[in-house]
C-alpha cells in the first residue's frame, strides 16, 4: 500500500490511514530478516522485489529494536504527562516507530518524531501528517539546544553504543543514550515520560542515572509486567516507564548510586 500511494503521488484515504496506523513494525519477525534462515526464502525474496537495497538494509539493521507500543499504553503515558501539566506545547519523541504516541496525543500539542527505518517513518508521515518525522538516527538528530516542553516514548532497547559526540560522550547503551538525550533537549521544567528497558534501573553500573540526575529530577517509575508487550510488539521484555523534570537552572540535586534510590 505504502508503495502504491508513492507511484499515485496522494494521500491515502481514510480506510487506507487506518489500516497503515496498524503497521505493527519488524521486531516479532526477526528470522524473516535472516539470510541464512531458509524457511523464510520465499517471503524474503518477496520483500526484496518490493524493497530497495537501502530499504532492505534498514530493516535488517532495525529489526531487533522494532517493537512498537500499543495504543492502550501510550494513552496511558499521555494520561501521565496531563496529570504533570503536558496538554500543549512541543513535544519529542525519539524513535517513533508507527506514530501511536503521535496518535494518541492531546490536540494542543505538536509532535517532533525521529524515525531511524525509512519505511516505518513514511508510513507515520501519510498517517500523521500533522506531526513532523524526521528520517534520521536519534543519534544524528541536531535540534536547537533545550526547546522541547516534553519527551515521550519507547526508547530502542539494546547495549549498542551509538557515536555521538554531543550527547554520548559516556557511550552509554542505546536506551540510556537516548533517555540522556531526551532530557538534554528538554526545557527547565520541562517532562520526559518514556518506556525502557529494566535495566535502565537495574544495572550495578550507576554512570547513566548519574547522568540524568545531573539533567533531571527523577519522578518515579513504574514496572510493566513481562508479557505486557507480547500482543502488539511481540517481546516479553520486561520494560519500565520512567519519568523525570528537568531541572530549573541552578537547581541542586542528588545523584543516585543505586537501583533502590531510583524505585
């Protein structure tokens, strides 16, 4: 469908947004995306018929970090950011898959989302043409210092080290990586409310929460239970939606030096 609206140069129609709002992402099906895996030969070929080699390349590089968040939860995230004051404003979403957080939120906001596979983010952009997708790794995005009045989201969970001289300096894994961003380009006062990995939390390794204290005051968490994203997503990871402030300018703060200061 995606590349049919392409070759007609318009905009789907409403039956056609619906059904592309469904795109559930790449991340229960990672064997498709395995050369070497030969009981998928004859759909691989398929997609590489539709497929250029670059969209090809992106997918197989994505595949592992495309688990997309439920509708149901990224109401319930926005329901969070009203209760801290987010109705309005500029808001963030790094690596935003199919859009639902884009979907799901409040009418006087604007959202900014960073899309690293390029079908996923053209898909979001014929869905949500009110939102601006960025086609680009997270870790390439250069947007103008602290401007965001909130960030929400499922970060990509992995221990890869993206490079990025501005906000990785600590080579922090991909999901502390772009928590610690998040909060960077967040106004003073300003929300981030994300989805992450468990051991954001629970890792003896206190370097990345010392980095977001320094941002940010840590608000709470909550813990998901495993299996909460099996239906959509395909995952049984087991993920935490974490919320912080950014600080005030001037503002002190406590750095945590263990899981237990943090839940």
């Amino acid at each position: 469908m995606l590349q049919q609206l392409v070759l007609e140069s318009r905009a789907p129609t409403e039956e056609e947004r619906r059904l592309l709002a469904c795109w559930p992402g790449r991340g229960a099906t990672p064997d498709l995306f395995d050369e070497d895996d030969a009981r998928y030969a004859d759909e691989r070929a398929q997609l590489k018929a539709l497929w250029t080699d670059g969209e090809w390349a992106a997918a197989r590089r994505t595949v592992l970090n495309a688990h997309y968040t439920s509708r149901d939860f990224a109401h319930g995230i926005w329901e969070a950011l009203a209760e801290s004051g987010v109705t309005t404003g500029e808001v963030l979403e790094p690596g935003s898959g199919s859009g639902n957080f884009i979907g799901t939120a409040p009418a006087g906001v604007h959202m900014v989302g960073v899309e690293v596979d390029p079908t996923t983010a053209r898909i979001s952009q014929l869905v949500y043409p009110q939102a601006q997708i960025r086609i680009e790794s997270f870790a390439d995005t250069q947007l103008t210092g602290d401007g965001f009045d909130a960030v929400v989201g499922n970060v990509p969970f992995s221990n890869a080290t993206l490079y990025d001289p501005a906000y990785n300096t600590e080579k922090l894994s991909m999901h502390n990586h772009f928590i610690v961003k998040s909060l960077a380009m967040t106004k003073p006062g300003g929300i981030v409310a994300v989805l992450t990995s468990r051991f954001t939390l629970d890792s003896k390794d206190d370097a990345a929460r010392q980095r977001m204290a320094e941002l940010g005051e840590f608000l709470g968490a909550v813990r998901l239970p495993a299996g909460a994203h099996d239906d959509v997503a395909g995952t049984d990871a087991v993920t935490d939606l974490v919320m912080f402030r950014r600080h005030l300018p001037g503002a002190e703060y406590a750095v945590p030096h263990r899981p237990a200061d943090l839940l």
